[in-house]
C-alpha cells in the first residue's frame, strides 16, 4: 500500500498516529480526513501535528483494527497537510 486509495482497497479503516514527545495516540478515520487518496502514505507522518502538544512530525501506520468509524461523530480534525 502506498496510497490513501490503496489502503482504502484494501478495506483499511484510517491511520493510527502516535507522536513521539507526549505519546498520543490518534485514529483518523479516512472519511475525517481532507486528504486525496493519491497521498503517499509516506507523506502524511513528516508534515503531521500532533493535536495534544503540537509536536509536528509523527509515527504513522495504517489502522489494522476492525472497528467501524463511528457513526454520526464529525468533528474537525486537525489534522491535515
């Protein structure tokens, strides 16, 4: 998987990030994101902000788990490039 799409192909949920100064740990689901599915993966954790401390530059994977986005939640991530 080297893309948004791909992974969303490939039935991935979203992205978990971790930050490495407070250690947050954040699930963004694919449909809270305003990113375009031909973002390289790769790209996203470099040109991330933590929404605890601030800290720009973050541990990025593919969300494994199974569980569904929540239904009705639209908040406003801060997330974004």
């Amino acid at each position: 998987m080297h893309t948004i799409g791909d992974a969303i192909q490939a039935g991935k949920k979203g992205l978990q990030s971790q930050c490495p100064s407070c250690k947050q740990i954040v699930v963004m689901w694919w449909g809270l994101l305003t990113l375009p599915e031909d973002t390289l993966l790769a790209d996203i954790g470099p040109r991330a902000r933590c929404s605890k401390c601030g800290h720009k530059g973050l541990a990025v994977k593919v969300y494994e788990d199974t569980v569904s986005a929540p239904q009705g939640v639209t908040p406003k991530p801060r997330f974004g490039l």
